[in-house]
C-alpha cells in the first residue's frame, strides 16, 4: 500500500506544521509495550516554543512491526491531529522523516487507569467523602498505597463519558475502549487513548480487515464479537466494561470465564454481577450499556448528563 513502508512515504501524508526536529527528542525509559509497539519517555526541546525541555511520551513502533501496524501508527497520527479535548490525550508533534515515525503526545505520569486502579485502595468504602483525601499514603512497607474515594469513581466515570461524548461527535469510534487504554495525568485528569484502531464511522471497509482478534472480547458488544459492527453504540457497550473496571480497581473483566465461553454466555443474557463495592447507581449505568439492542444503549451525552446530575448531589 502507499504506506507500507516510511521510505515510500511521501511528506504530503504529514504535514509540517506537526513535525518536530528528531535531534530534540532525547529518549529515555520504555514506559510500556504491546507486541508491535512501545511508548518511551522523552525530553522535547523547546516543544511549541517554550524555549524549555518538556517531559513527553513517544509511541512508535518496534522492528518487527509490518505495514499494517504502521498504517494503524499513521493513521492514529491522522486521526490524533484532529482532536482537542481535556480528556482525550493530546498529540504534541511528530517525527515522520528520516527515521522510524515518532508521535508525540503528552506525558502522563500516572500511566494507565488500570495500572493507577490497580495500585490504588479505598479510602472509606461506600463513602462520597474526600475531604482528606491523601492521595499518597505511606504503607508500612514503604510503598505509597493510593486512595480514592466513592465519589472519585463518578468522577472518572464522568470524565471518559466526557472525552468518549466528544469522539462520538466527531464520529470516531474508539473500538478498544477499556481503563488500559485511558491514561491518567497530574490532578487525576482522566485521557483517552489509544486511537491506534479507531476509525470514522464512515469508512466502512476499513473495518473487516482490521479485526483480527487484536481486540479484546470481554470489552466487545455482542454485535461486535458476531458481526464485526462497531459504532459509538459498541463503544458505549465498552465503557459499562470500563465502569466495571473502575469500580473493581482495576479487576479483569468477567473472572474465571474463558473468552470463548463469553460468545454463548453474552446471548443467553449473561452479565457480570454488581461488584460488592459498587453504588447502585454505577451498577444501574452498567446494565444500561450492556443491554443486547444497541439501540437502548444511553449516549454518551445522557451519561455526562446524568453523572453531572449525581455528582452535583453529592457536593
Ligand atoms: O499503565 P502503564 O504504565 O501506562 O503502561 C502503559 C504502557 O505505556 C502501554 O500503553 C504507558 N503509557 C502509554 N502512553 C503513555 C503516556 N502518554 N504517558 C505515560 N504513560 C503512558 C501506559
């Protein structure tokens, strides 16, 4: 294809005003990686003109990646130009010419929602209160064990609605929406991420030949685990898993269910209980987002609305 490789790629496909000078970046530690991808830290020189070093994160692909995995790079850069909302991760430049394709994007010190969860305790089971909030709390072995309360769920939860309301407007549908592909940053703002599979609506026929099972079932609708249709509708199905996730701290989804037993399970009406910890009203908005129509899912829209109304409650 025209973007099988970097060197047959012509500057047309990026545009200027994103790219940044390589020899600015200076790499640092892996921050993660997925088979065909890594995310570095990294020092930017004089990013937008700050005339100071920025800490930044760098995704891009590893030497065994092919064409298609570059394609899915080039186009997350397509798509990440595009958008600019406070909880959707913001791309920050590009290094697309003489040497692997590097994006840019912002830093975001406490990693996953899932890895932040997973390293986080509650404060004060079922309780809204975060007055005193410690957000880091000395354990006695030395390690800092995060508290979150109650009303910290709501406010994640609200948050991904929030970038996810967004996205739907402008029609991209997420795909692989789940806590490890939404970052946290300083002041616990909630990014999603992750555009890597995401594609506008329209485009049809991208869809088929990029699902390959790379996505994961237990965050996908049932329409799209037997009919390869992904909409903001399916998304708003992943984010009910997402709340589950949320609300677990970081628990993997559906527990001591084999994936292929879920296909079976999902169409005779199966759905994961109420957590013990979780609000009824969390629980109430899950069971909205699995339902097996589409069509009766909420919005995303009605559950910014309605997390608004809950958390203004209980102010
Ligand atoms: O949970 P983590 O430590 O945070 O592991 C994942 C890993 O890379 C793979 O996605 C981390 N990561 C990804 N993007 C960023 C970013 N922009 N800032 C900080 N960490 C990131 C993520």
């Amino acid at each position: 294809g025209q973007w099988g490789s970097p060197d047959t790629m012509t500057s047309e496909i990026f545009d200027d005003t994103w790219e940044f000078p390589r020899g600015d970046l200076t790499l640092e530690n892996i921050l993660g990686e997925g088979e065909f991808g890594q995310v570095v830290k990294a020092q930017a020189k004089n990013l937008n003109g700050s005339g100071s070093t920025s800490v930044v994160a760098v995704k891009m692909l590893k030497p065994e990646a092919s064409g298609t995995e570059y394609q899915d790079l080039a186009s997350e850069f397509q798509l990440m130009k595009e958008v600019d909302h406070p909880n959707v991760i913001k791309l920050l430049g590009v290094c697309s010419q003489k040497g692997p394709l590097y994006l840019i994007v912002e830093y975001c010190e406490f990693g996953s929602l899932r890895s932040f969860l997973r390293a986080s305790q509650f404060k004060n089971q079922s309780s809204w209160d975060d007055k005193k909030r410690q957000v880091d709390n000395e354990e006695p072995d030395g390690s800092q064990a995060r508290e979150i309360t109650i009303r910290d769920l709501f406010v994640f939860a609200w948050q991904i609605a929030k970038g996810m309301d967004y996205l739907a407007g402008l029609k991209i549908v997420h795909r692989d929406l789940a806590a490890r592909n939404v970052l946290v940053s300083e002041g616990l703002k909630l990014k999603i991420s992750d555009f890597g599979l995401s594609r506008d609506v329209y485009e049809m026929d991208t869809y088929l030949k990029l699902s390959k099972g790379r996505i994961p079932v237990k965050w996908m609708a049932p329409e799209s685990l037997y009919r390869q249709v992904y909409t903001t509708k399916s998304d708003i199905w992943s984010y009910g898993i997402v709340l589950w996730e949320t609300v677990t701290l970081g628990a993997s989804p559906y527990p001591g269910i084999p994936a292929e037993r879920l296909f079976p399970l999902l169409t005779t009406g199966y759905r994961m209980d109420r957590p013990e910890e979780c609000p009824d009203e969390l629980y109430a908005i899950m069971q909205k987002c699995w339902k097996s129509e589409p069509e009766q899912r909420p919005t995303f829209t009605e559950l910014v609305r309605f997390l608004d109304n809950i958390l203004q409650q209980n102010t």
